[in-house]
C-alpha cells in the first residue's frame, strides 16, 4: 500500500510516540526523515508478533538540514522543547505544520514562546508505547489521534491516511484534551509512591484521587471543557480496573530518574485554578512533591 502524497515530513523525538508515528508512514511507503538525540541507524517498533525496521540514519545535528518540512511531529517530551527547538527552527516555514505529540492542554502556548513560523496543530495521543531496553518500541494498543478540526490538522490526516494511525478532528477537542489531562493528573500521584495501578484499590488513595479529580474537574470546566459530573468516577474506576501492574510514562520516568512532566501534567492545574480564582488544596501539595522529585535539589 502506498500513499499518493508527496509531503515531505519530518520526526523530531523518535522516542516512543515518535517511533510509532515514523513506523505507521514508513509501512505505506513514506518514511520520514528522523531527527533526534541519540544516533542510530535505524528505529523498531514491536506490535505484537510484528517488527517495523525504519531506516534512518536519526539525524542528530540540526545544521546538517537544508530544507523545511511541510509536515514535522514533534514528539520530545515536554522537558525537551527548548532543546528541540533548534530542528523546529531549520525545519519549519510559514508553510510548515507542526503537529504536536505531547500530553497536555498547552501545546499551542508552549511554542508560541520559539516565534516559529509555521501552524502549530495540538493533539490527544491515545495509544501507548514503550521503549524497551534494546531501543525498540513497544506498541501497545491501537494507534489513534485527536486533533482540533482546522485546515492545518486536515494536512496531518492527509498525511496519515492510509496508514493504520486513525485520526479524528474532533469539534470538542478542547474537552477531549482536558478529559485526557484528568487521567495523567492523577497518573502523578503513582510517581510519588513509586507504585503500579494496584494502588488505587486502597480506600484513602481512592478518596484522595476523587478529591483530587473533583478540584481538576473544576478548572477544567472553568477553562471551557465540557466534562460531566460522573467523570472523577469513571477515571478512578479505570484505574482500579487495570491489572495491578500497569505502569505509567510519568513512573518509568521517576524510576529511571529522569525529569517528569509535572508541571504539564499536574502544575497546569495548580496555575490554571489561580487564574481563575479556583481553589486547588490538593495540587497545592502533589505539585511541590513532583516538582522536587523531578528536578531536585537534594
Ligand atoms: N509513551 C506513551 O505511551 C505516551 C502516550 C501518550 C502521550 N505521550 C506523550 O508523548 C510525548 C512523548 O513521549 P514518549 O513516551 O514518546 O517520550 P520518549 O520515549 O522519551 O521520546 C522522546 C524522544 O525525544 C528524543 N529527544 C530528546 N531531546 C531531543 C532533542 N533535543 N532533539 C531531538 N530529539 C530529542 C529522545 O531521545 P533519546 O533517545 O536520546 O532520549 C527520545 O527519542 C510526551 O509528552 C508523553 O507524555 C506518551
């Protein structure tokens, strides 16, 4: 299968997410151009039984690019933007998109500060993938975007057709967004503890977690997101769900003691409250604690 356009797209961050996305083009026979930190020859990614080589070299140096892209994903975590500015600015012209592969409701806010000049396209990535020791990824789940539904997010569909990355520009993406924000949230709370999913079969982490879900329901719809009152429910009943071994990103990062996305994941809450006058007891606590997990001192 082969897909008929002829976009030139581009990878910054062939992490998980990236190495994902780059494996779903390169199967249609549109292999983009790798740009990372690391270099390599190559990325795999595992989907069950099934390995996808993409070749590379990962480009790791931003003055060896002549040229813009007309389609860049930008999947570094959010601790790696100002960095990976350097390949937005040698990639991206008035024309380019960026579509933005992080957690989070900030995307658009976040790079406005790099005065780039393409169309900035946020996104809700709903599929999870792992790196594995060996470098490879693991997929883990069918691959799926939302995207707001503009003209720059039609050039990321158009790109994606015909692969098996499902997207769907949705009219209430901000309530998606912030819906998808809610389960991180409380995704934080597991890197504090250094505990898997089975934590949240205790009772006092339950009551806890729905405080902490009802205080992030309350700025979420201060900002607009249309979100009902079953949904601290309906995410703590995820999370109870789940096998009690189910990790997170924001733990394997804790574990691996790496900088974790605290203050996209959890600090938004805490500011966004202020700004509208929202009382957020329970950020007021989580978020010192992640932040300090994070980045120390100590
Ligand atoms: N993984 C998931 O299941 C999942 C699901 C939903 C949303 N997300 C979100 O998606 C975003 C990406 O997550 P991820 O799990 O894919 O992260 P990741 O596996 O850590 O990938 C980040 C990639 O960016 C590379 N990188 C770091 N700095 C760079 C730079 N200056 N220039 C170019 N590349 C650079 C890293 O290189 P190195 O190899 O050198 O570290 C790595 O390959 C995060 O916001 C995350 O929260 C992840």
């Amino acid at each position: 299968m082969s897909t008929e356009i002829n976009m030139v797209v581009a990878i910054v961050g062939p992490g998980a997410i990236g190495t994902t996305v780059a494996a779903v083009l390169h199967e249609v026979g549109h292999t983009p151009l790798l740009c990372g930190r690391t270099p390599r020859d190559h990325l795999t990614l595992q989907d069950g039984d099934r390995l996808i080589t993409v070749p590379g070299p990962i480009q790791t140096n931003p003055i060896q690019i002549t040229r813009t892209a007309d389609l860049v994903f930008l999947a570094v975590k959010s601790t790696q933007i100002g960095a990976a500015a350097e390949w937005l600015k040698v990639l991206t012209g008035p024309e380019t998109v960026i579509c933005v592969l992080q957690n989070g409701v900030e995307q658009l806010d976040r790079l406005a500060t790099y005065s780039l000049s393409g169309q900035i396209v946020p996104s809700v990535v709903w599929f999870p993938a792992q790196t594995q020791s060996d470098g490879s990824v693991r997929l883990r789940g069918d691959v799926r975007l939302s995207l707001p539904d503009t003209t720059a997010s039609r050039v990321v569909a158009k790109a994606l057709q015909g692969t098996r990355c499902s997207v769907d520009l949705a009219a209430n993406f901000s309530s998606l967004a912030w819906r998808k924000l809610l389960q991180n949230a409380v995704a934080g709370l597991m890197a504090l503890t250094h505990r898997r999913s089975g934590m949240f079969s205790r009772a006092d982490i339950a009551r806890l977690t729905l405080a902490y879900l009802q205080e992030c329901l309350s700025v979420a719809r201060a900002e607009g997101a249309e979100l009902g009152d079953e949904v601290p429910q309906e995410i703590l009943d995820k999370f109870q769900a789940a096998p009690a071994d189910m990790s997170t990103s924001i733990l394997t990062d804790r574990e691996a003691g790496r900088p974790l996305e605290w203050d996209i994941r959890n600090g938004v809450i805490a500011r966004r409250g202020r700004v509208h006058s929202i009382p957020t007891p329970v950020s007021d606590i989580l978020v010192p604690l992640l932040a300090a997990a994070s980045d120390g001192p100590g």
